[in-house]
C-alpha cells in the first residue's frame, strides 16, 4: 500500500464533505470543489497552512498524536476514522515498522477452538483480519452453509460477499453488510500496509467488482464491532441475530465473532438450524458412500 497516496486521499475525502458552514467558518469565493479547503482546515486545527498542507501530501515526519488529534476534532473523525488517521500516520514514521510477524501467529489454538464448539447456543467463528474465517463451530457452518459450499477453507468472507451472486439473497441487507467489510478491509490495510495478502484481496476485488472499487474509493472506515445481522437462510428463512466481535488477545490479529438470537422467532430459527446442522444429509451420506 501506498501510505503517502492512502494519507492524502482519505484526508482529502473528510475536509471534502464539511462545508465551511458546518464549520462554523465564514464562506468566501467560489469553491471548485466542495468542503473546506486546505487552509480552512489549518486554521481548524491550529497549525499553519504549509504545515498541514505538507501533512496531506503524505509526509507525517515527526508528527505528534496532538496534532492528529486536533486534526481529528478539526475533519470532525469519529473513533473509527481517527484510529485510521493514527495508523496511517505512524505507518508512515521512517523509524516504526508495521510489518506483521509470521503467519503463524494467524493459527487458531486449540484452546480457541474448544471454546467455539463450547458455544452450543450460538453461532461463532475466528476470523483474521482479511476476513478469512479460520476456524467455526457446527452452527456457525450451518448459518454460513451458503458461504462454505464447495469452498476449501479458509473461506473468505469478503469474496463470498462481492463475487457470489447468492450472497445478496443471503444478506437481507446486502448493502450495508457490503460497506461494512470494505471498512474493516480499509481499517486493517491502515494498521498493517503490508500485509500481500491483504493487498493482493483488495485488487482482487477491485477489479472483479465495481461496487468494491466504488465503496473502497470512498475511503470510508469502520468498526465493526456489535450489532444486529438479518439473514435469509435457505433451510430455516428469514433470521435476526446479534453479533458481537471479541479480540483473541493472545493473538494480535485475530477475533472471535458470535451470533445469537435477536428475538424468539429467531431463537426458534436458530435452535431448528442447530437441529438441521446436526442431522446428516443425503449430500454427506452419498460422499461417505462413495468413499467406502
């Protein structure tokens, strides 16, 4: 990734949706383009107009956290966004390296895995910060039955969401899933810009999906941290569940990611899906056949 063009662009795209009004700044002059210009946001800021001028060139040399976080205050970042203002600005220090330690560390313990299959009630699985699912328990693999279909693991959620067509019919709210994964996708390409991984999945997607290159130009980032999920499941229908997003502490980069019921129509839902997901199918009884 290229951290100077990463730097300028998402500074760009913030002061470019402030109107000075909404600033509390006098407007003045005809605007080429919209939202505040350079030498608004310095004084916002309380630096002078070279300085932050240098800054959204790309070059954070020496830049300190106070000033990022006037920035901030100044482009009006939630905590989310300010966070990616943080890590692309010490992604950019000469002296501080962001390179990740070996894959190994992206290996599920065995500890780890006990506890998913421990949760019999909810649906679960590990994720990395490409998104690939590394390790789930039997109902997680029943909810993402669609996602798990003749894929080797580990799956990745992000192709699953923009390069298979079922995926819209999945997702009750496919757009707002799809904004999602290209904030997390940006959020994690700001902490670690070198990643090959992460940046061979991100040219993937842009050049086989327009709406991934539209979403990710945006630059927008988020935490996708809680919430609620609404599924149209192929065996047991329509579902809402609530998600939650638990750091594996012990290991930097990876998360486990639960599921469960947002109301008792989901409940029922999810206990038949726990049922189908635990009774084998004519599919799995016809391979065990054809392998014995």
């Amino acid at each position: 990734m290229d951290t100077k063009r990463e730097i300028r662009e998402f500074l760009t795209s913030r002061r470019g949706r402030i109107t000075p009004e909404e600033a509390g700044l006098a407007s003045y002059g005809s605007r080429r383009v919209p939202g505040l210009r350079r030498e608004e946001v310095a004084v916002l800021a309380g630096v002078s107009v070279p300085y932050y001028t240098r800054l959204e060139r790309g070059n954070m040399t020496g830049v300190s956290d106070s000033v990022l976080d006037a920035l901030a205050r100044a482009l009006r970042l939630d905590d989310a966004e300010r966070a990616h203002l943080l890590d692309l600005a010490h992604a950019a220090q000469p002296t501080i390296s962001t390179r990740r330690p070996p894959r190994a560390r992206e290996r599920v313990r065995p500890a780890v895995r006990q506890i998913l299959d421990a949760m019999t009630h909810a649906a679960a699985h590990v994720v990395n910060e490409r998104l690939d699912i590394l390790a789930s328990n039997q109902l997680n693999e029943a909810l993402y039955s669609e996602l798990f279909a003749g894929r080797v693991p580990p799956v990745n959620a992000p192709r699953f969401v923009f390069l298979d067509p079922r995926a819209r019919d999945f997702y009750l709210d496919w757009d707002g899933t799809a904004r999602d994964v290209v904030g997390a996708l940006r959020s994690a390409a700001g902490r670690n810009p070198y990643d090959r991984d992460l940046s061979n999945l991100v040219g993937e997607l842009s050049t086989r999906s327009q709406t991934f290159r539209t979403y990710w130009a945006s630059h927008n980032v988020r935490f996708h941290l809680t919430g609620t999920k609404h599924f149209h499941h192929p065996v047991v229908g329509d579902v809402s569940l609530d998600y939650e997003r638990l750091e594996v502490a012990a290991d930097s980069g990876l998360a486990i990611t639960t599921y469960t019921a947002a109301d008792a129509k989901s409940e029922q839902a999810l206990k038949l899906l726990g049922s189908w997901a635990a009774t084998p199918h004519e599919t799995d009884a016809a391979a065990a056949a054809d392998g014995a």
